[in-house]
C-alpha cells in the first residue's frame, strides 16, 4: 500500500516550467495565481525554504527553488543547479527586482554572491535577506557572528521624534 502510494507520487509530482519547485501541474499554484507580483523573483535553495516565506504572509512575489546550493566540495557547480534557468527567468524582462534568500551558510553565502554577481551583470536589481538577531531573543545568547553581521547592516530608527 505505502509503496504503491510512494510510486504514484513519484509518477504525478513534477517541477514546475516556471519556479522549479514541486508540483502536480505544469505550473504550480503560486506561478499560476494572478495575485502575485511578478516583477519580484525570491530565489530559494528549497521547497521547504519557500514555504517558510510563504508562511510569513508578507511576500507576494514569485519564486526561483534552487533544489540545492553551490558546494564545490561536494561536486555541485552552477551547471548542476541548471542556473541557466534562473537566468532565462529572471531576464524575461518583467522581473525588476531579484531577492536572494539562500541560507546563511558557507555554500548558501557563496550561492548568494555567484546569482548577485550574474545578475546585476545583467542589469537587474538584486537584494539579499537581512540578517541579524532573531526577534525575541537576548543579545548575551546570541552568537558573535550573527552579531556583528546585525551591527554591519543596522538600519536608522523611522518614526517622529519627541522633545
């Protein structure tokens, strides 16, 4: 029964032609809804990546699933990402804005500069996800990286001033 289900899965799910994630359809639903921003791209290493955006109910762009990350050590290049596509995507002239929001990890970091560099080369607007202390937490808990990458990228206070 389970292997069955798991062989009908496997026949039924496919990528998607536009965004590369998983779905049952040519296109999966957030690539064909018409609510959707298309000239903002968030590139993503994974579906499950895409779905935590998604759960933040504050993007409303499109999305790029990498289905992976450039890690020379283990033999992964820009060829085996297939980034060719990302490109044709991201350069079909309704993309204005590229947002990179690959993990902060080594090969996440690297996967980040190598897409940043391509595409500015190609005239697009690209972005990175900030980083920095999670909300909620104390700063004495927090590691010394994440830290002065919070310092790094600090932003003005917005609001009225009093006095």
């Amino acid at each position: 029964m389970l292997a069955r289900a798991l062989e009908e899965a496997l026949r039924r799910v496919q990528h998607c032609e536009r965004c590369n994630t998983f779905s049952e359809s040519p296109l999966c639903d957030t690539c064909a809804s018409s609510r959707r921003d298309p000239g903002v791209l968030c590139v993503v290493e994974t579906p499950a990546d895409q779905l935590v955006v998604e759960q933040t109910l504050s993007y409303s762009g499109l999305y790029f699933v990498l289905m992976g990350r450039i890690s020379p050590l283990d033999g992964v290049g820009p060829k085996e990402l297939h980034l060719d596509r990302l490109m044709l995507r991201a350069c079909d002239g309704v993309v204005e804005e590229v947002i990179l929001a690959t993990n902060f990890t080594a090969e996440g970091e690297a996967t980040a500069h190598y897409l940043g560099t391509a595409l500015k080369r190609r005239g697009l607007r690209v972005s990175r996800l900030a980083r920095g202390v999670p909300a909620g937490s104390e700063i004495e808990y927090v590691d010394a990286s994440t830290i002065a990458h919070a310092l790094r990228d600090r932003r003005g206070l917005s609001g009225s001033s009093e006095g």
